[in-house]
C-alpha cells in the first residue's frame, strides 16, 4: 500500500485497560477525523499489536510486542512541519481526547520517518 506522503508520524501507545473501550471510541470518532482536518495530515491509520510468530535461521521466534506499546496510529503528513502548525495543535486539544483519554495514556512513543 503506497504512501501518499513523503512524513509518516507515528505514535505509538499504551492505554489503561479500563478505558479501553473510550479510547477506541475517541480515536476513532474525534481524534482522527480532527487531525485529519489539518492541512498536510494525508490519511490515518490505526494499529494494534497481535500475537504472532514466525520462522528465522530454522527457529520459531514467538511475537508479543514485549514492551513496545500495543497500539500505533500511522499519520501521512506532507512534511515535520505539520506538527508545529497552530491547526495542528488546536485539533490535538479539542473533544474528550485531552481531558477523558490522554490521562490514561502510557508508554508513549513519537517520530517521524522519511521515505527513502
């Protein structure tokens, strides 16, 4: 699946278990149809860890995601400097994400790649 985008942001973390199902709802109903509002911001896409394995050197090596955070959202963007626009940053504050959902958030990881 091509990028659209030469930027992906990505961020990744973990959220308490019992707000899991409110942190799904958020995301997926305000967060992103927000940030997507953001000129620059190309597409989103959401993902969660799944248990897998796989064979490497005549070995099953088993895939849990250990401490990496179990959940990962992929933003398309134009270029770095989408993040630091003022649209960006009022769509990241807006709705119950700040308030009802980031609080509970863990494990937090950002950055940014670049295709090559």
């Amino acid at each position: 699946m091509p990028n659209a985008a030469k930027y992906l942001f990505m961020v990744s973390m973990d959220v308490a278990k019992d707000k899991e199902a409110l942190f799904n709802e958020v995301y997926d109903t305000e967060h992103v149809p927000l940030l997507l509002k953001v000129p620059g911001v190309r597409a989103v896409t959401r993902w969660k860890t799944e248990p897998a394995a796989f064979n490497i050197g005549g070995e099953r090596k088993v895939l849990d995601g250990g401490s990496e955070p179990h959940y990962v959202a992929i933003y398309e963007i134009d270029s770095p400097a989408v993040l630091l626009t003022k649209e960006w940053a009022e769509a990241a504050e807006k709705g119950r994400w700040p308030k009802e959902v980031r609080p509970y958030t863990t494990n937090r990881r950002h950055v940014v790649r670049k295709a090559i």
